[in-house]
C-alpha cells in the first residue's frame, strides 16, 4: 500500500496555496488589465533572480569584480580580510566553471517559456480546489499569481488548514511504517529522509538492483525486482547547464511484507522544456543496503 501518493502530493502543494495568497479588492472580478499587470510584475522579480544565477555569469567577468572590490579604497584590513575570504570560498564553489569557463547567455525567450509553464502548471493544480473554492475565483491566472478575494481568502483558510492535517497523517502512518519495516533490514538506513534527493540513475546487475542518487549516493536492493516503474525517463541533473532537466524524489516509504521490503518512491520530473510528470517507483528486495563511494 502507498500512502504517499500523487494525489497527497497534490493536496500536499494545494495546502500552502493560502500561505502565498494575497488579498486584492481588483481580483474579486475578471480583470484582464489586472491580470497583465500582475503577470508583468510577477515575471519582472523572478527574472531578476533568475537571470543572477551564477551558471549565466561569465566567472573571469566575477572574479574581475571581487578584485576591485577586495582593492576597493577606503576600507580597514578586517573588511579587505573578509572580502578576500568571499574569493577564497567563490573559487573552492565554482572552481569548475572558472576552469572550464562555463557559462550560459541568458535566453529571454526561454525564461519567459519556463515562468509560463510554471503558472500553467498551477492553474492545474488549483483547479483540483472544490467548487465551492473556485466559485469565489473570478480569474484562476490571477489566482496562479497569488492573488484572491477577501472572500476567497477566508473559504480558503480551513480548507488548506485541513489539507495539511490530511497530508500530515498521511506522512506520519507512511514514516511509522518505515520505520517497523527498517527494523529488518541488515544495516540502519533512514530512508524517511531520502526526500527531495536528485536520482540519477537506475542499474540492474549483481543480482540487485543499484539505484544512484546526487553525491554518489546509493542504495542497493538485493534481489531486487522492479514491480512498478511508470517510466523509463530519468533526467540527470547538471549543475552547469541551466536546461539539464532533474529526476527528484518527492516522497520514499518502506514496507516489510512476508519477509521482503517493498520500497516505494514518488518521483517528480522535470525536462529540458519544464514540462513536469510524476511517476512511481516500487521495488521489491530481501535486503537494502546504502553504498556511498
């Protein structure tokens, strides 16, 4: 049995929706004026951020401006040490990229594409809102955009309040069951803490099955058999390439059935075009054991 499922995840996203939400008097009708403003404001901020993300920065351009700035005239020898101490640790972070020179100019046009795929992808996920909800939304972009009716606002409050209780017990019988299941196994894992942990591969030989994760991280499950697998995409992130697409698990839980374990996983992917699909993965083993190289 999976507690952790799409749709917890789901009711899991849609119960912080109120948190984000802002009241606006022009949101109580449709305002297409409101709409392209809000938009406009929205895209403005998170390009910003985006755009300043060291991987479309040229690296000599930066270390060219810490220079200056540790050179700076006017200021004491603490505050030159602790600048020079803010190139030490930019060279150890981006060391790669300064050797290898690795930067991406920023494309407009593809940030414009990932902020829209983004508000689309909400506008679908709060359409999954009762009725009742989405009877007091008067444009559902301009609630993508957080921004609601006072009255919206307050049906809200106890519908995500609840949504979180709900996904909370969910999280809660799923970590129990972990936890009774690890009991079993020949090593102490803490597989409750595998979330939000980048995949990046899956292997079948030795008579198991070897499951690779971000900082050469990995699990091996002996005589392991896949039982549900929903795709056979997985995305391996790149750090220095701004399109790489990522496989992330959202949500791990364990079971010990008749002398196996089952160990499910709830994966989100994302690719180079930000199109987003969840998918699950179930395998079963006699034993789990963590590898780290």
């Amino acid at each position: 049995m999976k507690y952790l499922t799409k749709e917890w995840l789901l009711k899991y996203e849609l119960s912080f929706v109120n948190r984000f939400t802002k009241k606006a008097k022009r949101a109580e009708t449709f305002n297409e004026k409101f709409y392209r403003q809000v938009y406009a404001q929205a895209y403005g901020k998170w390009r910003a951020i985006e755009k300043n993300l060291p991987i479309y920065r040229d690296p000599q351009e930066d270390l060219k401006k810490i220079e200056d700035y540790i050179n700076e005239r006017g200021i004491d020898e603490e505050e030159q040490r602790r600048r020079k101490n803010f190139k030490k640790n930019y060279l150890e972070l981006e060391r790669e990229r300064i050797e290898k020179g690795i930067f991406f100019p920023f494309d407009e046009e593809r940030a414009k594409n990932k902020f829209k795929k983004n508000i689309n992808y909400k506008i679908k996920l709060y359409e999954h809102f009762s009725q009742e909800v989405l009877d007091r939304i008067a444009d559902i972009r301009v609630f993508a955009l957080h921004y609601a009716s006072a009255e919206a606002k307050k049906i809200l409050r106890p519908v995500c309040a609840k949504f979180r209780r709900d996904c909370e017990k969910m999280q809660d019988i799923a970590a129990e069951e972990t936890r009774k299941a690890e009991k079993y196994l020949s090593q102490t894992l803490e597989l409750n803490l595998i979330g939000e942990t980048l995949l990046e591969e899956i292997k079948e030989e030795n008579g198991g099955i070897y499951l690779y994760f971000e900082n050469k991280n990995c699990l091996f499950i002996n005589n392991g058999k896949i039982l549900e697998r929903e795709t056979n995409n997985i995305y391996r992130y790149d750090a220095y390439d701004p399109y790489s697409g990522w496989s992330m698990i959202c949500a791990a839980e364990l079971y010990y059935i008749e002398g196996e374990f089952e160990l499910h996983f709830l994966i989100s992917n994302i690719d180079e075009e930000y199109n987003k699909n969840l998918w699950y993965l179930t395998i079963r083993g006699n034993d789990i054991k963590e590898i780290c190289d």
